[in-house]
C-alpha cells in the first residue's frame, strides 16, 4: 500500500471572523478521518494564509493554532488579493509537505471531495482539479459571467478546465515547477495547466456560503477576468494586427474606388487623391501598430521569464527510485 502522504490544506482567509470559527473545526475534521483511514499521514496541516485582514481573522488564526497543532497559520503585510494568498500558502508549504490542497475557508467547497483527490494523487496524478458538479447555489448573473468568462479565456488561447476554481491538488512537483513562473501578476487557474504533467477532475457540489459575504463584487471579478487575459494572452495585440490588415485591404478597396469615380467624373477636384491619401495611411498606421504590438507581446511573454521546458519521467530517475525503493522494502 501507498505511504500515507503528507497533506497541507492551503487556506486564503480575507476578513473571515464569521465564517472561521464554523469551517476550521470542519477542516481539522477532514484531516482526522483521513488520517485514520490511512490516506494521509499525522504530520498534515492546515495552513491559513491571512491576507491582511482588518477584522480578528488572525487572531482567530492563531487561538487555533494553540489548540491544535495541526492548525498553523501565516499572515501577509497586507492584503494582496486571493491569487497571492494562494502563492504564498503553496510556497510556504512546498518543502514541508507532499501534495497540497488549495480551497477557500468559506465553506462553498465540499470538503468531501478531498478523499478522492488523494486518491487520484496516489493512482499518479501530480494535479486534480475539483470541478463544481452544478452552479444551482450561485445567483443567475454570477452563474453566466462565469461561464462566459470561461468560453473567452479559452477562445483567447489560455487553456482553463471549465468550471474549475481554485479548489486544487498539487503535488509537490508541481509545486517546484510552479516555483519557476516568476511572473509577478498571477491567475493561478491558467497557469497549473501549463505546467502539464498527469491530471485529473473530481466533481463536486458548491454550496451557498456558511457566513459573512463574498469578497467578489463585479468589479473584482471583472479585474480577475482581465488579469486572467492579459497576464495569459497576446491575442488582444494579435487581434489588432488582424484588424490592421482588414482595414488595409478595405482601403484598398476604397483606393481603387476613389480612383474609378475619378474617371468616371464622379468627384470634385481633390477629392480621388485625399480619400486615396486618407485610406492608406490609417491602413498603414494600423499594420504597423499591429507588429510593433507583436514584438512587444514577445517581450511581454520573455519578461515573465518562464521555463523553457519541464521534465516529467527519465528512465535512469525511476531505475534509481525503484531500487532505492527496493532496498526500503529490505
Ligand atoms: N480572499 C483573500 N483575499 C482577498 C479576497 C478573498 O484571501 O482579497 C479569500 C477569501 O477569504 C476566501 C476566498 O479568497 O477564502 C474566496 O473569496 P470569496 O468567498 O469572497 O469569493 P467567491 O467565492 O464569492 O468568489
Ligand atoms: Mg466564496
């Protein structure tokens, strides 16, 4: 059998007293039924990332981590937003622990779905995205700009899993390899697929939240969803480009047009060679534009500094690891 795994459940916690005191207890629970059934190991944590709270979050964080060694808790200078708070957690984690869990401490995610995620670790897989089985408890409006937003990051080339937040499994390769991303502005949702290795989706239910409210008014959401573009994507840039050249062959068009009326009679004196004059400017404005924004989406993507390539399997590694493995087992 697998040796139970060490497991650190990364927590974001933003102006949370209401809602802690319900959920940590649910937490701390998970880790005790694991433990007993064998899946993960006594050294698991629960590790809360306070992400400059202004109410008594981390006063709460910290009562709990008197009480129970496996609460522990870390706290940001100030708030950085969700996305960082996760980063922090995760890194914090990295060489304490083998895999991670990421999950909100609002209660909306069914702390259930972390037993098969295990398991799918322990069957190979290095990432499991949980997947909201259905979006019932979620308002109409959040419900259809979530999945919009989904339909558009896709359409704009970043690669997301369809209604997957950031309740996540990784393990801790992973962890090293996402150690490399240096990028300073982070969507985590597209930046776990780009690491690769094996993966896998457990589904499961979203509830309503167990107190307090959402830190996510349309406003954050909308700067979620650009940050998640712009920080992903160059086709915005590669988009004017297009549109660069649409205008440049309409243009033609209108040269040709213009010169014809000409001929015809049809014009007052000046008019063929300005509209001509207009036309081919504004076209060649826009096709220029269009590569100097390539070149500086190449810059953009060479400042993120990101790896070239990540190694998943060597054949001499695993010789290694199983007969270290076997002499273990002597
Ligand atoms: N959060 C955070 N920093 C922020 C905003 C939110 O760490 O600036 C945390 C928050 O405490 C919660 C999670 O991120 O654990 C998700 O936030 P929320 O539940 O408000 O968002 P929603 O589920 O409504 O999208
Ligand atoms: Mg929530």
């Amino acid at each position: 059998m697998a040796r139970p795994c060490v497991l650190y459940i990364i927590i974001p916690c933003y102006n949370e007293e209401s809602v802690l005191p319900i959920t940590a207890p649910v937490f701390l629970r998970r880790i005790q039924e694991m433990t007993e059934r064998g899946l993960i190991s006594d050294d698991s944590r629960i590790l809360f990332v306070n992400d400059g709270s202004r109410d008594e979050t981390w006063r709460i964080i910290s009562d709990l981590a008197e009480k129970d060694r496996h609460y522990i808790g870390i706290s940001q200078s100030r708030n950085r937003g969700h996305q960082n708070a996760v980063l922090a957690g995760l890194m914090e984690a990295k060489d304490r622990c083998d895999i991670t869990i990421s999950i909100d401490c609002d209660g909306q995610d069914d702390p259930n779905a972390m037993d098969e995620m295990v398991k799918k670790y322990q069957e190979g897989c290095e990432v499991v995205y949980g997947v909201r089985s259905s979006r019932e408890t979620d308002t109409f409006f959040k419900r259809t700009t979530a999945e919009a937003f989904y339909h558009l990051l896709s359409w704009m080339g970043v690669e997301v899993v369809f209604n997957h937040a950031d309740y996540r499994l990784l393990s801790n390769r992973v962890l090293n390899e996402l150690q490399n991303f240096r990028e300073v502005n982070i969507y985590l949702r597209g930046m776990i697929p780009l690491i690769g290795f094996r993966s896998a989706q457990v589904p499961y239910e979203r509830h309503e939240r167990a107190a307090g409210k959402s830190h996510y008014p349309l406003s954050k959401m909308l700067g979620l969803a650009f940050d998640g573009i712009t920080s992903l994507s160059v086709r915005p840039i590669r988009m004017i480009a297009a549109f660069g050249m649409l205008v440049s062959v309409f243009s033609f068009c209108l040269i040709v047009w213009s010169i014809v009326q000409y001929f015809v009679g049809n014009t007052v004196p000046g008019w063929a060679s300005l509209c001509a004059i207009v036309c081919f400017v504004g076209g060649i404005q826009l096709v220029s534009l269009g590569i100097i924004g390539e070149y500086i989406g190449k810059i953009y993507l060479e400042t993120k500094a990101r790896p070239r390539y990540i190694i998943s399997e060597r054949t001499y590694e695993k010789k290694v690891s199983e007969e270290t493995e076997a002499k273990e087992e002597l």
